[in-house]
C-alpha cells in the first residue's frame, strides 16, 4: 500500500509498520522528561445546590517564563490542549491531592476532576469538581476553611535552552493540567529523566485493587498517532 504524508513523502510501508515507525521515531525521544509546573490557583469556589464545590481559575499560562526558568509557547499548549479536552470529555482528567513526580494516575489519592478547560488571551482556565473520594473530602474541607491551594501540572516533553529560558517543545503530552498542593510559591519543579522506551501515550493510572489500566484509552491513542502520520507528525491537524 502506498502513503502520501502531508509532506509529499511517499511511503509504500503497510499501515501498521508507518505506526510502529512513527511511534519508534517520535514516542521514544530519550530527552523527553517528566515536566512538574506548579502555581498558585486563583480560584473562586462555589457550592451548587447538588451540594458539590466547584473550583476554576487559572492553571497555565503561555508564552511567558515561569518561576522554574519555562516557556511553554501558545501553539503548543493549543495543541496539547485539545488533545486533553479528550479525557476533559469522557471525565477522565483527573488530579490528585499532594505533589507527586510520577508518571501515571494513582486513583486511590485522586481528589477532583477537570470538568472544563478554556482559553483567555494566554492564560488557560480550568474548572474542577471536587469528588467525594478520601482525598477530595480532605480536599474540601481545606477549601471551605479557605486554605491556598496551588496547581501543579504534569506532562512529558523535552525542553531546548534559548535565551536563558527553557522552552517546551511540540511533543509535549499533558498527564494531568493540575494536582492540587500547598505552597507553591517554594516547591519547585521536578525534572525526571525517562527511560528511552517510555511511551507518554501508555500513561497508565493504578485502581484500587492495584491492576494497571491506560489513562488514554486506544481510542484516543490510535488517533493521536494517526494525526501525526497525516498531518506530517502533528498531534492535530484540521483535517
């Protein structure tokens, strides 16, 4: 079978070996790292009559440098974040209570979930409701005693220095836009090197009775390389 990419290249691989290629080539980038922003949310609360609290506020922000020396550009948080208002979508956007450096989801510490995310101007705003899970009533109780909560976000991506900054590059993969901690003004980033066999897209979340379950379903993922087949190794494309 012949494939033309849309960048005039032509291909005569069968369509499962373009994919496994693709992946290889773009999946397994050993410079990529476990990226750990944290800010603080400026959140508003507010309490629906169904008796559940609703956070939202800003969470990101593009094309500025942030507290740990980052530059994450506008197009690239576009695309990233489309790819994320999947799992926003499906109800899958879920963030834990505390800082954590690894990559997955441990649902037994998941405290909200993202129910909404948008953009105005550079800044990205989400909203979040809190769950009554363990974590998310000790969650709540901090809110309705007015503690400070920050956010902190984790992706996967790799990072190129120019002009004193780091800036995140195209193949950023969001884990989740924001766990919810205290102090963030302090805390740091983290920086974690990843195995060069690491796959962002088998992110895996961890259930109660400890089995292993993809955070992406195949679904999602299959779509996702595909667009980077067509789209000349884009997440999205228009098409």
């Amino acid at each position: 079978m012949i494939f033309y990419l849309a960048n005039g290249v032509k291909h005569t691989s069968s369509l499962n070996q373009l994919i496994n290629a693709k992946i290889g080539e773009n999946m397994t980038n050993n410079n990529r790292q476990l990226l750990v922003e944290t800010n603080l949310f400026e959140y508003k609360s507010e309490k629906r009559s169904d008796g559940k609290i609703i956070l939202h506020g800003i969470v990101q922000r593009a094309d500025t440098r942030n507290q740990n020396g980052r530059v994450y550009p506008k197009e690239v948080l576009v695309k990233e974040l489309k790819n994320y208002d999947t799992l926003v979508k499906e109800r899958r956007a879920c963030g834990e209570l505390d800082h954590t450096d690894e990559s997955l989801i441990l649902l037994k510490n998941v405290s909200h979930l993202f129910t909404r995310i948008w953009w105005e101007g550079n800044d990205v705003w989400g909203e979040a409701e809190i769950l009554d899970t363990p974590n998310g009533k000790t969650l709540r109780s901090l809110v309705e005693s007015g503690v400070k909560i920050g956010t902190s976000s984790r992706a996967v991506g790799s990072l190129k220095e120019e002009n004193g900054s780091s800036i995140v590059q195209s193949d950023l993969t969001l884990i989740t836009i924001g766990d919810a901690v205290s102090d963030p003004s302090t805390q740091g980033a983290y920086l974690k090197k990843l195995n060069e066999s690491f796959n962002p897209l088998d992110t895996k979340f961890i259930t109660e009775s400890g089995n292993h379950e993809n955070l992406f379903s195949k679904e999602y993922r299959i779509n996702r390389i595909l667009n980077k087949i067509i789209c000349n190794c884009a997440d999205s494309c228009s098409i």
